[in-house]
C-alpha cells in the first residue's frame, strides 16, 4: 500500500474538476463507486442498457494509488482519463497527493459504523487468500490498537470530518447507515454536491429511483459481472468480482461480535472522536 501511496504523491496530478471518492476499505466503497458512477453519467447512459450492467463498480471508478489490472503504467492511465476524471482512494486526507485537497476538486468520503466495518474486512480478508484465517479476537486487537490498512480508524475519519466541517463545499461527509436509512435522500445529496442536481423533469421521470435501484445489493448482485470473474490482482491476490459483496447490512456486527468486544471499541470509538461533533 505504501509503494502505491508514495508514488500517487510523486506522479498525481490533481485536477479541479476531480471528483474524488474516498473510504476506508469496507466501508462502502463498492457502493459509492457504483452511485456517483450513476448519478454523474445519468446524461450519457440508459439505466437499460447501462455500463454498471455489465462492468464492476470497482473497474468504472479507478483508484488513484491502487494499479487495475494488468497495468504497469497506473499513473499515466489515470493521468490519461479526461476530465471531470471520478477516481477513489482509501489514502487518509493528510497523506492525498500534493495539491489535491487545495486545487479546489470535490471529494466525498463515506464511512461506517466501526464495529460493522471491522466484521466486514475480516470476512474479506479472509476471502482472499486461500488457507488464511484471522480469527475475531485478532482482527479485533489489531483493529483496536488502530493497526487498520491506512491507519487507525477513528484518525481516518476524524481527518475528513475536519475538512467537511470547515468546507462543506469540498468534502462530502456521509455515512454508510444514511445511504442504507434513505438511499433516495443521500442521492439528490449526492447530485447536488456534484453540481449535477436532478431537474424537476428527471424527478418526475424518477431518474434518482432509477440510480438507487440501479446501484442496490439486490440489483448489482444479481449481475454476472458481479458474480465471476476478477476486478485486480493485489500483492499477487487475485480479487474475485464477488468478493466485494457479502451481506450489505446494518448491524451485522452482533452475529461475530461479542457484546464486550463491542462496548470496547465503541468506548474507544467515542473516546477518540470526543469533542469533533462526529459520532456513530
Ligand atoms: P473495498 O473497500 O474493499 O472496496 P467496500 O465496497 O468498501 O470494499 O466494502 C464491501 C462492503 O460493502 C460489504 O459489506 P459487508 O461485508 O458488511 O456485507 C458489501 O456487502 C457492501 N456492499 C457492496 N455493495 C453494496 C451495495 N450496493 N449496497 C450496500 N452494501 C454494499
């Protein structure tokens, strides 16, 4: 990750037009790909006859410091896409590329309840390489002492938090739970931060019904790109397509989670981003 991280700062060049989407892995990623991929693309594409039916949300929308597959050249690929370029990154705010919080590009970053996002990257790990398995109790004390894949949890959030607080106009805050509560409500959000807001037409057209159902569990997972196939090989780990799809739900955590573990890192959670005005 670190190799990946050093060179998007050495080779990216920020545009202000970027949308960029940020998370920390498990966190919803797939999910924010696939509806800022459909809300911003609403003009070009038929929701029946569109990319997302056939294309993986993590191929429509690049990361910006993890290479595609089969590519040698991931910084010239990336610089090669024209603009309004829509790119991810699971980088922290203070590790992003030179220039690129203050080019004046939007970013939205999307996080989740800690305790569903850790029960979540266990299972997935686990997934990847065949004959591993992390148990709980080892996910969850790495997990605690802030040992997670681009820092420690809450500093992650709290980084962004920051941001969107002091420039509501640049950094989109959302949280995993509100797409699940109102998925309608977070899209119009979502539109209108991107400047694309849906006219009076396409709300009567149902356009905004259309990129929520079209971007569901439900739907992306009864594709069949979503079912075989690989998005990218990572450290020589091939990722399935499906592996970015287990249960998509709220609350998941109590059937891995004891309920001391829990009180545990809620603590820690609200210890950590005491006094922010962040909760979860
Ligand atoms: P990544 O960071 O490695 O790209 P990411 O997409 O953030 O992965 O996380 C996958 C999680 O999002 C999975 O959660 P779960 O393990 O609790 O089930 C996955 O099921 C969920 N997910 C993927 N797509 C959707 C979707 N369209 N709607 C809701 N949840 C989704």
């Amino acid at each position: 990750m670190l190799e990946g991280i050093l060179l998007a700062q050495q080779t990216f060049k920020p545009r202000a037009d970027n949308v960029i989407l940020a998370t920390q892995p498990k966190c919803g990623t797939t999910w924010l790909k696939a509806l800022a991929f459909a809300i911003t693309n609403r003009s070009r594409y038929d929701f029946s006859d569109h990319p997302l039916l056939t294309r993986h949300p993590q191929h429509v929308v690049p990361f910006i410091e993890i290479p595609t597959a089969g590519s040698d050249h991931h910084a010239a690929v990336i610089e090669a896409l024209p603009s309004p370029r829509l790119l991810a990154t699971h980088m922290p705010m203070s590790l992003l590329p030179p220039g690129t919080t203050s080019c004046g590009c939007r970013v939205v970053y999307l996080c989740r309840d800690p305790k569903d996002t850790l029960v979540s990257r266990l299972h997935f790990e686990n997934k990847l390489v065949e004959g591993f398995s992390l148990s709980m109790d080892a996910a969850f004390s790495m997990f605690y002492e802030g040992f997670s894949p681009y820092g420690p949890f809450w500093d992650h959030c709290l980084e962004y938090w920051r941001e969107s607080v002091a420039r509501p106009n640049t950094v989109l805050f959302l949280k995993y739970e509100e797409i699940k509560s109102d998925p309608m409500q977070v899209v119009r959000k979502l539109a209108e931060f991107l400047g694309v807001p849906f006219t009076q037409e396409e709300e009567s057209s149902g356009a905004a019904q259309e990129v929520v159902k079209l971007c569901s569990f439900e739907k992306l997972t009864s594709l069949q790109v979503n079912q075989v196939g690989v998005v990218r090989p990572r450290n020589n780990v091939r990722l399935s397509n499906s592996v970015f799809y287990r249960k998509g739900e709220v609350g998941d955590w109590v059937n891995h989670m004891s309920q001391e573990m829990a009180e545990k890192l809620d603590s820690i959670v609200q210890h950590k981003l005491q006094g922010s005005g962040l909760v979860f």
